[in-house]
C-alpha cells in the first residue's frame, strides 16, 4: 500500500488511475481468481483472503526470493500499463469507423447491415401515429426517438455510430469554408487557451473509454479462468461503450464550437 501511495506521488493521476490501478487489479484478480481459484471455488473467500495473507506474509522482508516475485509481478503490470493505450489506439480508430484495409470486408458487412435496419424517418413517424391512435404511448414514444435519431444522424454510411458522427462533423467543418487538415494545424497553434483546452480535455475522454473498453474485454476473456470475470468485463464494456458515445459527441460539440469560434475571430493584426 505504501508502494502504490508513494507512486501516486511520483506518476501524473491520469496514468496512475486509467492505467496503472487497473493494471494491478487486473493482475491480482488474473493471480488469484483465475491461478487459485478457478471456476471450482470461485466464490472461496476464506481461500482468496489466504492466499493474500501469505503473499503479504511472504512480502515483510525484502528476500531474494520477494523481491523476485516483486519484479515477475510489476513486469506484466508495467508491460498492461503501457500496453493498453496502443491497444486504445486501435479500438479508436475501429470506434471511428477508420477500419485497416484487411478488415474492410467485415467492415462493409456491418455498413450494410446496418442500413437495412435503418428506416426512415417518415416511415417511423407513420409507425408512432399508428402506435398514439392504438393506445401505446410507450412504442409511439419510442418510435418518436427513434424518428429523431434518423433525421440527426442520417443514412448510416461508416460500420459505426462514432464513424458517422465524426464524418458529419468533417461535413459541417467544410461547409463553413474550412480545410480540416489546414484548419486543425492553425487552431492547435493558433487558438486560445480555453477552446485548446477543452478540444484536449474532450479527446481525453474518449481515449479513456477506449481504455476501459480494452480492459472489459481483458476482464471478459479473463472469463474463461474465472468466470465472475466474464459478467464484470461485459456490464464494463456496455458502461464503456455508452460513456464512448457521450465522448464522441461531447468531441465533436467541442470542435466544431472551436472551428466556429475560430471563424469570428478577426485576424491579427499586422505590425
């Protein structure tokens, strides 16, 4: 405990909460879960409070052998730590609609699927009338949400929510006469402190959901050794995936108001 106090000190909160903590808690549930309790005696609290009590027994001097199981224990903790915001980086861009080329054929497969469940919004609006004049409030309200989604987001176009969210951001960027690759360098450079601030403080929070949507899949694989592990990573990853959403729009709010922002400054002024 005094170790993981001393390194909050030492290391920025952003990378000792999002990736070190989960890093060691993911271990010592992998150690003693899935290493000593398996799925026989998975719910053996006497038996994990054991093997604990004799890590922690074993840890009181500074052995040879201790700090051995020291080192094999912050190897793989250090290794997930920095792991986990390459692995991000990758459920980004698959959550960005931004698909490498050797999964674009699964990724036209699920474009397509998705846009034969879309219905148009006239059609849901006709279903929401025939839902009010059957009585069903509720179907009709949702029908009504439903109508209201479809005329925001538009045909689906990307294998993603996210992809066709970011694309109509691009849009809406390119009709106010910016270039995006031209626009994004000046605002960066250019751009007062508070819309840099909160363009930085948005993509921190959709790096940290695609964080934690790798750690409910490590969770959930985690499963197959332990399985109270499988219903945790999957409530995380639905947690994860809902709060990923809410970044993204909450990203792309952020820098259209910045692009906007940046369009009514006046320019500087010549010397």
């Amino acid at each position: 405990m005094g170790l993981l106090i001393e390194l909050q000190k030492r290391i920025p909160d952003g990378w000792f909460l999002r990736r070190l903590l989960p890093a060691v808690l993911f271990f010592v549930v992998a150690v003693v879960g899935g290493g000593e309790l398996g799925h026989a005696h998975w719910n053996d609290v006497s038996l994990a409070r054991e093997k604990i009590a004799d890590a922690l027994r074993s840890g009181g001097g500074l052995s040879a052998d201790t700090a051995a199981s020291l080192v094999l224990f912050a190897v793989p903790v250090v290794a997930a730590a920095f792991a986990v915001p390459y692995l991000a980086s990758g459920t980004g861009a698959l959550a960005a609609g931004a698909w490498p080329w050797w999964l674009m054929p699964v990724g036209d497969l699920v474009t397509r699927w998705r846009r034969r469940r879309w219905v148009e919004p006239d059609e849901l609006a006709r279903r929401s009338l025939r839902a009010s004049a059957d009585g069903n409030a509720l179907r009709a309200a949702r029908l009504d949400v439903r109508r209201a989604a479809a005329l925001e987001n538009g045909r689906p176009g990307s294998p993603t929510w996210s992809g066709d969210r970011f694309h109509r951001t691009e849009e809406t960027i390119r009709q106010q006469g910016d270039d995006l690759g031209t626009g994004w360098t000046a605002l960066l450079l250019g751009a007062q402190d508070p819309p840099r601030a909160a363009l930085a403080e948005a993509r921190d929070a959709y790096d940290a959901a695609c964080e934690a949507l790798v750690w409910s899949a490590a969770f959930t694989v985690l499963g197959a050794w332990w399985w109270p592990a499988a219903p945790v990573g999957v409530l995380l990853g639905l947690a994860s995936w809902r709060t990923l959403r809410h970044a993204v729009e909450a990203l792309c709010r952020t820098t259209e108001a910045a692009f906007t922002l940046r369009g009514t400054q006046p320019p500087p002024a010549q010397p």
